[in-house]
C-alpha cells in the first residue's frame, strides 16, 4: 500500500457498473501513475465512458473502490471529483456557447462579492474578467477578445478554453474525452501539443480516451485497452505498434488474450 | 463600391432592428395608435393601459426566468386566480388583517411553485404538461372553494393597493418597479439568474459544472409563485373582488410578452427590460382594439397572430446570427 502511494496518483479498483441486465464496465482496475499519460482506448460500449463518468462523479458505481494519493476516497457527484483534483473535458467540450469565455472559465464556480452581497450570489464580473485574461495569457492561448461568445471561436480555440479551465480550478488529474475529435489536423497537433505542455508544466496526470491511435501514441506513456466491460490490457505504449493495439480493441487473435494475463497489474 | 455599402448599411439596419426589435416594434404600434384613435394618447388613455399592463407585467418579469431557463408554466392563470380567491377569503371570512393575508397569499406562490417543480423534478417529467395539470387542479379548487361567486366586501385598506395613488403615480406601478428591480438584478448579477440561463443554454454543460439543476428548478419555480401572488394580489384588490375567471388565459399574454421581449423560446438567455417592452405591446394592442371598437373576439385571433409572429421573428434572428458566425 506505501508502495503504491507513491506510484499511483488515482486508483480505481474493482469497478462494476451495470445498464439493466449488462455489465458496462465489468470488474475494472485503472491504476494513473503521477505525472504520465494514459491513453484508454476500445471500441464504442466497450465501457471508456462510463469508466471516466464513475471517475469524474456523473455516475454512480454498483462495486469498487477509488483511491487518490493513495486514501480511499468517495465520489458522488461532480463537486465530489473536482475537490479531489479530479477535472473532466468532454468531447463537446459542454461548453455555454453563447457565453463568453469568463462566464465558461467560472461556471459552477463563479467569483461573488464579500459581506452581505454574499448571501445573494452577487457575480464580481470584474475579476472574473482580469482572472480570465490572466489565465490566457500565462497558457499563452491566442485568443484576442475573450468577451465574445463561444461560439465565434474555432474548434481548437473552444478546445484550449476547456483545458484552461481545468487547469484553473487546480486539476491535478485531467480526462480527456475525444480532446481531438472534432478538430482538424493542424488543431489536432495543436491540441496535443497544449495537452503535452500541461502535463508538464503544470504537473498534470492525464487520462485521455481517443479513437485515433496515432493521436494517442503521440501522446501517451502507457495505453489501456477495455472490450465489452473488461480490461484487456495495460502496457507502456512503446512496447506496443498500432497493430497490437487494434488486436486487443477487436480481440482478433485469442494469442493476444493469452499474453495479456502476463502483462495485467 | 456602392454596391457594398448598400449591403453593410443594409447588414446594420438588420442588426439594428433585431437587437433592438421590441423597442422598435413598441414605437411602430405605439405610433399607429395614436393616428388611428384620438384618444390613444390622453393621459388618462395611458394610464390605464399601464394599469392594465402591471398585472401581466409582474407574472411575465418572473416567467423570463423560467423561459430562460427552457422551461414553462401554464399554471400561472389558474394560480393568480386561486391565490386571488384564497386572500379574498382570508379576509372576509376568516376576518385575518390585510397583511396576514397578504402573507398567506405569498406563501401560497411560494407552495405552488413548489408543487410544480418538486413534481417535474421528482418524476422527470416535461413542465408543459406538469403545469397544464396542475392549472386544472388550481381552477377546479377556485371553483369549489367560491360555489362560482366572486369574493366581495373586501376591506378598504386592502383596495388601496390596487386603486391607491402616492403622489401621482398608482401604488401599483411601484410595486412593479420594486419587482422589476429585483428581477432585473436576479437574472443580470447574480449567481443563480445565472446558473438558470446555463442550464437553458446547455443542460449537460451546467450539470457537469456542479450546477444543481433541481435547486435551481425549485428556486424558479418559486420565484414564478411570488411573482403571480403578487399579481394576485393586485388584481384582486383593483377590480375590489376575487373574481372565479381571474387569470383565464393569461398564460398566452405572459408568453406573448417574454418572447416579444428577446428571451429565447427555449432558453439560454433573458431579456428583461424587453419582456416590459413585450408586455407593452400586448397591452397596446388590447387597448388600441378596445378604443377602436373592434370585436373582442377579434382581439383573441390578433394575440395568437402576434405570438406567431414573435416566433418567426425570434427563428429569423436565430439563423441570422447563425449566418454571421
């Protein structure tokens, strides 16, 4: 246990959740080591999404455990994750598209004035603007105006919002979901490249899911693979070619599944 | 060269127009009036439209919220009425002082409000048809509880709110000012006004974000109620009675009123000062068709005429901003 407290930022152990009669997720372990990337990888309903959505508090789990820094920790609703450091980045991003970028930055979490006003949720937009324009400019985004709405933005520019965000409200462990599936090649690089800076200038442990595997293996440190519920795999990503990685996906070859028994844990 | 600027000035006056549109629409109405009937702008003429206006200006300035919020309630008529009968009664039979029953009365918004949201919340059920039930219910206990006689003799100190004049302004009017205000200041500065505009805009994103959307709902909901008790109020005291139809069909005018007034129709954003101007228009229009002697029924086919338009004026402006980004 001492051992692993050091190794392991987030653990997640035995978790099983079930949709009716199916089991989603099936007796899953996903162990997140301090500072690396992990890349979650599977077919659709192979069980990545409703993993993070246990993880980040929007569903409840049936069994199982989850440890950060190695204490045992319980994980019920949103707030529950993002006070454990926990920050969770869609694939539509969610963002308030006719809002702008303070208003996306603080949702939830908004600046309210002191005193009396307190008591009635007054909104400092004052400093919730200087703490946005703080905020892009230390990430070094290029956004020019941050009082337009979200929706004059590009993809990329929506997406680094997001992450900013995250990185605002302390995230120590980000999920990314799909960062680049609604990009296009030059933002994906982009994307990816931020993701990368994250992570080590602002000391992040980052799970990302992602159907595109070069996407992931420019990026990752290990790589887990989830089919029908269960875990396949767990490895670092450069002992391992995109073929292997499909094989475990699509369960193509029963060899593969002999070997993974060896490499779990 | 002037081929362009014909298009920018065109470009502007388009935006112009749809920023702006309830003002503008308000002036052309307000216009049209005074050319067509001589005694549209007496003052006396205009005073009783902003009398007319307070009642339907109160229950619309709380539903902006709601509407903001992508949700609705068509149990406000039947619960002004209810509310209308129950501080009536209060008074008269139960001989409580006017501001014990006027206390009561806000409770009873506060209750409503709360029976609604609690039963969408509780059973996940759509508003539309949640409040289109409960107005029935409200209706049904007005009509047994009154046998269908109005509820008269109230006592005088309780009219003056309705009919009373500080200065030379009707006590009405500032009640509509203080309820502006703080609608005005709920929806524009405040966390939660502004919570209620997320979850319209984007339900997902304000429940990922830790926003409690049922909280939110109850907390509207709410504020709907008092907004109508307070109306109930009013109107019970100017017309000096609890009448049994009080409130019919009220829900179309407030509905009218938010989406004449720039909220969007399903959410994410509010208007308030343009829901004043929307409730304006609708009271223009019913009193310009009174003044000129045109059959009431008429003026129910003129309304549903004027929501349509709203709503196509509302889908016009959508793809225009659309268009531009």
């Amino acid at each position: 246990m001492v051992d692993q407290k050091n190794e392991y930022i987030l653990e997640a152990v035995g978790i099983r959740k079930h949709f009716g009669g199916v089991y989603a997720v099936d007796n899953v372990d996903l162990r997140l080591k301090h500072n690396e990337i992990l890349g979650l990888v599977g077919d659709n309903g192979a069980g990545k999404s409703t993993l993070i959505k246990i993880i980040s508090g929007i569903l409840k789990k049936d069994e199982g455990e989850i440890y950060v820094d190695g204490q045992k920790v319980d994980i019920d609703n949103p707030n529950d994750a993002n006070n454990l450091g926990i920050e969770t980045v869609y694939q539509d991003l969610n963002l308030i598209d006719n809002q702008n970028v303070p208003f996306n930055i603080f949702l939830g979490r908004e600046i309210i004035y002191g005193g009396l006003l307190k008591y009635f949720g007054f909104l400092n937009y004052k400093s919730m603007f200087n703490e946005s324009v703080n905020l892009i400019s230390k990430l070094d985004i290029g956004l020019s105006d941050i009082a337009r709405p979200m929706q004059e933005y590009s993809g990329g520019q929506r997406q680094s919002v997001a992450l900013s965000k995250l990185i605002y409200w302390g995230a120590r462990i980000a999920i990314l979901d799909e960062p680049t599936a609604a990009l296009g090649v030059k933002e994906s690089k982009k994307a990816l490249e931020m993701i990368k800076m994250l992570k080590i200038k602002s000391n992040l442990s980052v799970i990302i899911i992602s159907h595109n595997l070069h996407h992931v293996f420019s990026i990752v440190d290990r790589i887990m693979v989830l089919r029908q519920g269960k875990r396949v795999t767990v490895q670092d990503a450069d002992k391992l070619t995109a073929d292997d990685v499909v094989k475990y996906i699509t369960g193509s070859e029963e060899v593969q599944r002999a070997r993974t028994s060896e490499t779990l844990g | 060269m002037n081929n362009i600027n014909k298009k920018t000035l065109k470009k502007i006056s388009y935006t112009i127009f749809f920023t702006n549109k309830t003002i503008v629409i308000a002036l052309i109405i307000g216009i049209a009036l005074s050319i067509a009937s001589p005694y549209f702008l007496i003052p006396q003429n205009l005073f009783n439209v902003s009398r007319q206006i307070v009642v339907n200006a109160i229950v619309a300035l709380g539903f902006t919220i709601l509407l903001g919020m992508g949700e609705i309630d068509l149990s406000v008529g039947a619960m002004l009425g209810l509310i209308g009968v129950i501080v009536g009664k209060l008074m008269v039979d139960f001989d409580l002082s006017v501001p014990i029953a006027i206390i009561f009365a806000l409770l009873s918004g506060v209750l409503f409000g709360t029976l609604n949201a609690t039963l969408i919340s509780a059973f996940s059920l759509p508003p539309f048809i949640v409040t289109l039930a409960t107005a029935s219910i409200f209706r049904g206990i007005l009509f047994i509880a009154t046998n269908m006689v109005p509820v008269i003799l109230l006592p005088k100190a309780f009219l003056f709110i309705g009919q009373g004049y500080i200065g030379p302004v009707p006590v009405q009017v500032y009640i509509l000012v203080l309820v502006f205000v703080a609608i005005y200041v709920i929806a524009n500065r405040t966390k939660f006004g502004r919570y209620a505009v997320a979850i319209g805009a984007n339900k997902e994103a304000a429940r990922i974000s830790g926003i409690n959307i049922k909280r939110v709902r109850l907390y509207v909901y709410i504020l709907v109620g008092l907004c109508v008790a307070i109306a109930a109020v009013i109107q019970t005291a100017r017309s000096a009675s609890a009448q049994t139809g009080a409130g019919l069909n009220m829900e179309l005018d407030v509905i009218a009123a938010v989406v004449i007034g720039g909220t969007a129709l399903y959410g994410g954003s509010v208007n308030v000062v343009g829901t004043l101007f929307g409730v304006l228009i609708i009271g223009m229009v019913n009193n310009g068709l009174n003044l000129l002697g045109i059959n009431p029924h008429f003026q129910i086919i003129v309304k549903g005429l004027i929501i349509l338009f709203a709503l196509i004026l509302d889908r016009i402006g959508l793809t225009l901003s659309a268009k531009q980004s």
